[in-house]
C-alpha cells in the first residue's frame, strides 16, 4: 500500500526516520547491552532468553527517542521465585559494581534502566510461555506483540505509525501510563496495521469514531466482543488485542485523549500544520516563573495548588495514582463548600518526589452569606420541618418569595477555599497520602519554590489551550 503524503509529513518524516547511523549506533548498543545480561545470568547461574523488544525491534522507533528494551525471560516453571526472589536487586547491584549509571523503575515487578554509550537501556525480567493468553506477569505477552507487528508491516507502513507516534506525542495523548492515559505504542501500530496510512487513520477517527468504539484487526476476535463490552463498559475505545483476544489493548486511554485525537485528526485534515507533530516542540521555553502569570492577571487570585512532598522517590504510578484521588476529594470538599471549581490538574514532578494538584476556582473568596431554598408552602410535612431548623437556627428568614418558596439567607461555614481545605483535610485526605507532607497554597505562594518541568506543567494548566490548536486559526 503506497501512502500519500503533503509536505509537512514530508518534513516530519525527514526528522523521524532513523538514519543509517542511528541504527549502527542502536545496533552496538543492544548487542553489548546483551552481552553483559548475559554475563550476569551466567555468573548467577540463571537459563533464560534474552531477547529485544519494543519499538527499536519492531522498527517504528523515532529518531533521538528511544529506549532499547532488553527483557529477560525465565523458564515459566521458576520464573516468579526468581523474580521475587531479588533477581533485579542482585543485577543492580552487579552494574553498580561495575560502574554503571542504573535507575530502578516500577510496575508489578521492579526493572532496571542501564546508561550504555549514552543510550538508555530497559532490562525487563518476564516469563517465557508458549500462550499469550495465560501470562503470568503483563509483559510475557509482548515477544508475541513484536512478532505480530513486525509480521504485518512493510517497511513503508512503519513510517506510517512513526508519523502517528509522532502526532500523539504532538498532542501529548502518547503513552498509557497513568500519567498519560492515552495511546500505547503498541495501540498505535495495530491502528496502522488497521487503517494502512496515517491520513486514512486520521479521516476515519476524525469523521467516524464514538466513544464506545471496538474494533477487531481479525475474525476470530469477534467472538469475544461481547465479552470485552461487558468488561469495560466505561471505556471509550476497545481494540482486541490480536495475539491476546480476550485482552483490550486501549483500556488504559481516558476519554479525555480518545476525543482530544479525534478533535486533532479534524483541525489538522482541515489545516495541516507542523505544530501537530512533536518534531515542532522547542526546549524549554519558560525563563522564570513570571511568566506563568503575565497574562493571566487576576485569574491567579484563583488558582489554589495542593501539594504532596516526599523525602524519596516514590513509584511513579503509585504516586499518580495517589495524587488523582487526592485531586478528586479535594474537588469535592470545594464543590461542597460552594466553591465553584473551573478546572483541574494533576502532576508528579519528574523526580516523582512531589506531586502537585492545581484547581482553578471561579471565586476563591465568596460572600459570607448565601440563599437556601427550601420546599413550597403547600407542601405540609416538608415545610413544617424546614420551618424547625431555621426558625432555631439563627438563620436570616425564612420568608416567602415570589415562586412561593420558603427562603433563608444562611452564614457559610468558609469563605476562602484555602481554609476549607486545610481545616477539613483530617476528615478527608485519603491513608494512602498520610505519610506525605501536605501544603495548600495559592499559586503566588509557590511559584518561586517550583522546578522547571513543574512550571511547564502549570504553565500549560493557566494558558489552557494546546499550542496546535492555534494553527487552526
């Protein structure tokens, strides 16, 4: 299939592809990186299969952004033992003895990145099995996901998804983390696989796609629709997932991301621009935090931040998924107290030590007083027991107004939302975030105190709206 292209994806292609020498220099790397693995399992005295994973072996990688992923996996029948028995504790510590930059990262089971000749490398340990419908941790599955891939692209169609994974990372739907919720790696490939050409994908999630979408890339899946239905009846997207039928492959994308894609596809179809795809994002471009609020003026009065610090690293999606919470309650206990929250955000900084929760009130100071209403005059037990409370109260009223309901002014309990939240936080800040130390501020209050990927976020939350939703001006 021969995929047309204008000139900005052109352009973008010219800056994605890997060259020849990124693929020798890829190529050295991984070898060496299997090498010492392999090293370290004989001195230990462990038999596994070494092999590389990812987009680096399913060659949909993006030039200057890549990861190898070298899994290791153990025989299934002792391949959890060894793995809870400290098999990442011990080949951290062999690197660290060797001299190697190693960073330890979290899913079900802990992994290792490894700096090698300025490439980062992840070393996943995993279960060999012959079925990918019976894996016993989530990354047995994925050789199955690289052959599968590798199986059912040309090497045209793998410019066709590095262009999609470009325009994800773009709109910043890139990524099924709980920091993203959006499109996988893997989820973007089997949409290539699907609709052929990045522009035909666009045409048909721009005019077709609805929440609640399933789509099969085979036959047999069609079996286990209903299924899948059943089981993520809240989701927006089901993609079976070919060599796993039974497994949604976009649970993890919110609908946030799915209509954020869909509104994309559209405005760019209409009005292709280079500020869609990630090759148009610049460095860092905030200098100092002044700029956040040059232009918001007085929106800052209302801009509360909530904050959880700890001393240590914690698990990124423990900790996402912490601060979440933490942002819906806080939310509630505003919305209770009749503050008017416009928007919200959260963020974990990228040292994932403090996450922050960023609210955008209507009014952070209200009225000290407020109308309550209560039920018409006509109505007998209802009224007489309004009449109870408020005659007993110290209530302003009640009177009769004009649609013949009985009125009351009543004092609120907070006028400033800052109070409301620090005073209330025992009653509902959740265990899981008791051990962090917590600070409710306004957004002046802390803005000198945040580091650099923190101001961008905020940055991001004040302005609103995505830089590529300006091209369609």
């Amino acid at each position: 299939m021969m995929c047309k292209h204008n000139e900005i994806e052109l352009e973008v292609l010219r800056s994605i592809v890997p060259t020849r020498e990124d693929r020798e220099l890829l190529n050295t790397v991984s070898e060496k990186a299997r090498s010492l693995i392999s090293k370290f399992l004989e001195e230990v005295s462990i038999g596994a299969l070494i092999t590389l994973e990812g987009s680096y072996a399913k060659d949909t990688w993006l030039r200057g952004d890549v990861d190898l992923d070298l899994f290791i996996l153990l025989p299934r029948e002792n391949c959890l033992n060894i793995i809870e028995q400290g098999l990442i504790d011990r080949l951290e510590e062999w690197l660290r003895e060797k001299g190697y930059i190693v960073q330890r990262r979290y899913a079900q089971h802990p992994y290792l990145r490894v700096f090698l000749d300025n490439v980062w490398v992840e070393v996943v340990p995993g279960c060999r099995v012959d079925d990918p419908s019976r894996p016993l941790t989530p990354v047995d599955r994925t050789p199955f996901h690289r052959r599968y891939v590798v199986s059912h692209t040309t090497p045209e169609q793998r410019n066709e998804i590095r262009l999609l994974k470009s325009f994800l990372k773009g709109i910043e739907v890139y990524g099924a983390e709980i920091a993203v919720q959006g499109f996988s790696g893997y989820l973007a490939e089997l949409l290539v696989i699907k609709y052929g050409c990045f522009r035909d994908l666009l045409i048909e999630a721009s005019e077709n796609w609805r929440p609640r979408l399933v789509i099969t890339l085979n036959e047999v899946e069609k079996e286990y629709v209903n299924k899948l239905r059943k089981m993520y009846q809240d989701a927006p997207l089901i993609v079976v997932d070919p060599v796993d039928p039974g497994r949604n492959v976009a649970a993890a994308l919110s609908y946030r991301s799915f209509a954020t894609f869909i509104l994309a596809a559209r405005l760019y179809l209409e009005k292709p621009s280079i500020k869609f795809f990630h090759v148009s994002r610049g460095k860092y471009l905030i200098q100092s935090p002044g700029e956040i609020v040059a232009g918001t003026a007085d929106r800052t009065e209302n801009i509360v931040l909530v904050t959880l610090s700890s001393d240590e690293p914690e698990p990124p999606d423990n900790f996402w998924g912490i601060a979440r919470r933490v942002a819906r309650l806080v939310k509630r206990v505003l919305e209770i107290n009749d503050f008017r929250v416009l928007d919200h955000s959260v963020y974990v900084n990228k040292d994932s030590t403090r996450a922050l929760i960023a609210l955008e009130l209507e009014k952070r100071i209200v009225s000290r007083y407020k109308l309550h209403y209560g039920p018409p005059a006509w109505n007998k037990e209802n009224t007489s027991k309004f009449l109870e409370k408020h005659l007993a109260s110290g209530s302003i009223g009640p009177w009769v107004d004009e649609s013949g309901r009985l009125v009351v002014i009543r004092k609120r309990r907070y006028t400033d939302a800052l109070d409301a939240i620090r005073e209330t936080i025992n009653q509902w800040l959740p265990s899981s975030a008791r051990k962090y130390r917590i600070k409710v501020s306004m957004l002046l209050g802390l803005l000198d105190s945040l580091h650099r990927d923190e101001l961008q976020w905020l940055e991001k939350f004040v302005t609103k709206r995505p830089q590529w939703m300006n091209s369609y001006r």
